[in-house]
C-alpha cells in the first residue's frame, strides 16, 4: 500500500469533528474520491481510527 492519511481518536474513539478533520485532510492532499477508507473499530462498534492511501488503492 503506498503512503497513507491515518486519524486515530483523541480520547480513544473517533468524534465527528475528527472525521471530518480526516475527510477535510484527505481532499486537501488529493486522496482519489474512489479510494476505500480502512477503519479500526472497537468491540462496541465505535471507530478507533481510520485511514486511506494516498495515491490510487488497489489493493
């Protein structure tokens, strides 16, 4: 997998302004719109982290 853009919670889950945060800094840095987003949940569901490549994934 090339580079990647990877955002973890703050106080161990993901808020929405940190999802946003990551939306906003992945548009910023040209991430294709099509690239899938890896994300990292606890047992409960709740997002831990979340991360995309930066260049085309074709994984």
């Amino acid at each position: 997998m090339p580079a990647a853009l990877k955002f973890t919670g703050e106080d161990k889950d993901l808020t929405l302004d940190e999802l946003a945060a990551f939306v906003d800094a992945a548009r910023k840095a040209a991430v294709p719109g099509d690239n899938p987003i890896r994300a990292h949940v606890s047992t409960s569901g709740k997002i831990k982290a979340v991360e995309i490549a930066l260049a085309q994934d074709d994984d």
